[in-house]
C-alpha cells in the first residue's frame, strides 16, 4: 500500500509542519495502542526521546493517544534509540517509542516503533497501522483510561546493559578518549560508560539546550572532534548522532573512519576469536566494494541488502548473522543489541584496540576504499526515475562501468531526493557515470 506516514525509519519530517505534529503523534498513538491491544494483560507502552525541544510536545501527544485507548505509558526522558528497544523488551511492554530524527537538525523530529521483542516493527505491522490512523478509534471507557508515570532509573539500566557487551578482562586504563555525543540523546550515558570503563574520558556535544543537537558535532559534523583529538592528544575519539544509533571513529591523527571499516575490524576480529556468526557480515548496497573484497580475503562474505538498517537486520535474523551495519555509522551487533548501537559498537572497537595494543589508525584501516561517489538530486513530484531518457542514462553507466564496478540509484526513503551512487577502480570513470546520470534526472524534473 501507498505510505503517507511511515518512511524507511519510522515517521520523520519537519515538527510542527505538515505530517509531523501533535495531532499526527496523539494519531499514531491511538492507531499503535489499539493494533498492540492484544490478550488480557494489562499494556504498556514505552516512550523515550532525544534533547529536541519537540519531544516535549511529541511526549505529551503520545502519551494522550496510548492513554486514551486504554495503554499505560512509561517515559524515560532523553535516551538512546537503543535503550528504548533494550527497556521495551525488559519491561515486557508491548511496544517501545522512540521520539528522535536521529542525525537530522532540531527542527524535525520523528517516531520510531519498535515491538514487545525489541525490534523494529515490519513493514505489516507499519501499514496496519497506517491504517488504524485514518479510521476513527473506539476510546477505553473512562475507568480503563491508561496512566502514565516516568521511571528515573532508565540512564543506568542502559549503562548496565552496554557495558556487558564488554567481557570482563578487558578494562580501558590508560587510554584517553574523546566522546562527541552530538548534544543528543547519549549525553550522559555514552561518556558514563566508557569512564566507567577506566577510561579518561573528554566529552564534548553534551549540553544540550532544545536546539542544538547535531548542530556542528555528532557523526555527521567531524571537524569539531578530529580537532579535539588532536589538541588532546587522545588516542581514539567517538562520534555517535543524535539517538546514538551511529557512530563514526577518529583515529588519533584526526581522520575519519566509516562503518565500513568498523564492520570490517568487528567482523574479522570476532571470526578470529570464533564469536562470527553466518559466516561474513551484513551491510547494504551502499558499503564499499573494498569492504567486500577485504571480508573475502578471509574468508567471509559480504551479503548487501537495501538501504535502511532495518533490511540489515531481517536479513542478520533470516541467516543467523550476528554482526550487520551501514557505511553511515550503524552498526548492528545482535549479541548484545536489537537495534543499531553506536555505544556499544564503540565498545567492541575499543575492545579490540585493547586486546591489539596498536594505534587506532593501525587498528582500523583494514583496506583502501574503492573510489566511490554519492551525488542527490532534489525533485518535487513524480517518478523522475520512470523518465524514458533517465533510464537510458543509467543502461549506458552501467555499461561503461562494466563489471569492475558497482552503480545503485534509488529514492531517499526521507527525503524528495535521488540518490546516485558509483563507485569502481577509476575515480574518473566514477564521477562521470554520476554526474550523466545526475544530469539526466535534472533535466527530467
């Protein structure tokens, strides 16, 4: 069915505009609650949220509408995405809410929906609920109103949590790290931990006021922490977004180092230890062919899906992988976590850091990235790729890439945007394979 809601990741947009409002949210918690009223147990939902001065407003919609169906609803306050699936599942609720646009700016927001086992709802559970929001909704009966009521101890039930992902001969003593929490939802728990940990831990993007969140820090925004590790001097610096799904390494030289890398170090490092699961690792189309060809050097594969961490993770379930990410910083780790943790996927990087006793630039540089290119075009309406002369162009950069090298278009599953991707053995020949195509879809729209 035809979605007016529900993206790639949940509902997202601008607050207080268009789709994404209070009435919408108030919407989706009546439509949520009534498709998980199932048996006679008493239900419950739970409700985190990042530091956007919006959640407050989303809180309370929410609130009202799985109230006002009969659910009872517990709110943690700022958390991250992942604590909110982890406390979900714990407190045998029978879904989990998670109020965040992740690496987005402040003004927009979202919901994300996340099942009594902790997952992310299918997409059969989304569309029936899709559905439920454009019907009218019978109300509970005024004695069976839910309550709501916010527990304190949240921050420390996750910290608890993630720093078991950790076996316990590894302690963090002596190295000095610095942790860029993106003035979001790990502002308190992710530095905790790692210091907690042993770590000398300097943080940075930890005060958030309502409107600074991923504002010039975060995964998305380096410049500040490549600085800060220098002038620090510190061995390793970790960069989450703002629900703390993603995470982003700076070495100790202040580069940059991606998920593909990370997945690379986590899954040749658990293969070694016989902790690999499936054998090979999970990313999407967009992960680098270096990635690929460096797994199949030892022996593993590399099984691609569709852009969405959520498609990373069904096919981890399906084939029993235990190990899955994005090139964009999630990364999925199933042995501890049921959702992109970039907390906890920090923690196996510094394990391994430990257990190696090299530089961090030594440490994750496990292969050369194959030249790759991702330009988007913007367009208002229509299918700019059904355009007679835009498939043309992506038959004839197809052909000219031949089959050293790999080309994915596709819609923003968030954004009026399309994405085209290139990437082969020659840097020139990448670029002008994009830019025919880029060219092709602007002339369509």
């Amino acid at each position: 069915m035809a979605r007016t809601y529900f993206g790639t990741d949940g509902i997202r947009g601008r607050a207080n505009a268009g789709k994404l409002n209070a009435a919408t949210a108030m919407k989706v918690g009546q439509a949520a609650g009534k498709h998980f009223l199932r048996g006679s147990h008493k239900h419950r939902v739970v409700i985190g949220k990042d530091t956007r001065l919006s959640g407050y407003m989303m809180e309370n919609a929410l609130t009202a509408g799985f109230t006002s169906v009969g659910m009872d609803v517990i709110l943690t306050g700022p958390l991250p995405t992942p604590a909110v699936a982890l406390l979900a599942r714990e407190m045998r609720a029978d879904l989990g809410v998670m109020i965040s646009a992740s690496h987005n700016a402040f003004a927009d927001n979202g919901i994300k929906l996340f099942g009594p086992d902790g997952y992310k709802l299918s997409d059969a559970d989304e569309e029936a609920i899709e559905a439920e929001m454009g019907r009218e909704q019978e109300l509970a009966q005024a004695e069976h109103i839910g309550r709501a009521r916010r527990i304190d101890d949240a921050r420390g039930r996750y910290i608890h949590a993630i720093k078991q992902s950790l076996s316990d001969d590894v302690r963090l003593d002596g190295l000095k790290i610095v942790v860029d929490c993106a003035h979001g939802a790990a502002y308190s728990v992710a530095p905790t931990a790692i210091w907690e940990l042993g770590a000398e831990v300097v943080a940075m993007g930890v005060s958030p006021n309502g409107t600074n969140i991923n504002d010039g820090v975060g995964s998305t925004a380096l410049a500040a922490i490549k600085a800060r590790v220098v002038e620090e001097g510190a061995h390793i610096g970790i960069a989450l977004d703002g629900d703390a799904d993603r995470l982003i390494v700076i070495d100790e030289k202040g580069q940059e180092v991606d998920g593909d890398q990370i997945m690379a170090l986590i899954g040749i490092s658990m293969a070694k230890r016989g902790l690999l699961k499936g054998g090979g690792v999970v990313a999407t189309v967009m992960s680098n062919l270096g990635l690929e060809r460096r797994l199949a050097a030892e022996g593993l594969g590399l099984i691609r899906t569709k852009v969405g961490d959520r498609y990373v993770l069904e096919a981890m379930r399906a084939g029993g992988y235990n190990v899955g990410g994005e090139q964009s910083g999630h990364m999925i780790l199933t042995d501890h976590a049921t959702t992109g943790d970039g907390t906890i996927a920090a923690l196996q990087v510094l394990g391994a850091m430990v257990r190696r006793g090299v530089p961090a630039s030594e440490l994750l540089h496990l292969f050369d990235p194959v030249p790759q290119l991702l330009k988007n075009v913007r367009y208002e309406s229509g299918d700019p790729l059904a355009d007679a002369l835009v498939k043309q162009a992506i038959e004839d950069a197809a052909a000219d890439l031949g089959g050293g090298g790999r080309l994915v278009i596709r819609k923003s599953g968030t954004e009026p945007l399309i994405r085209v991707m290139a990437e082969g053995d020659d840097a020139a020949q990448v670029e002008r394979v994009v830019d025919s195509i880029c060219d092709a879809v602007r002339a369509a729209v």
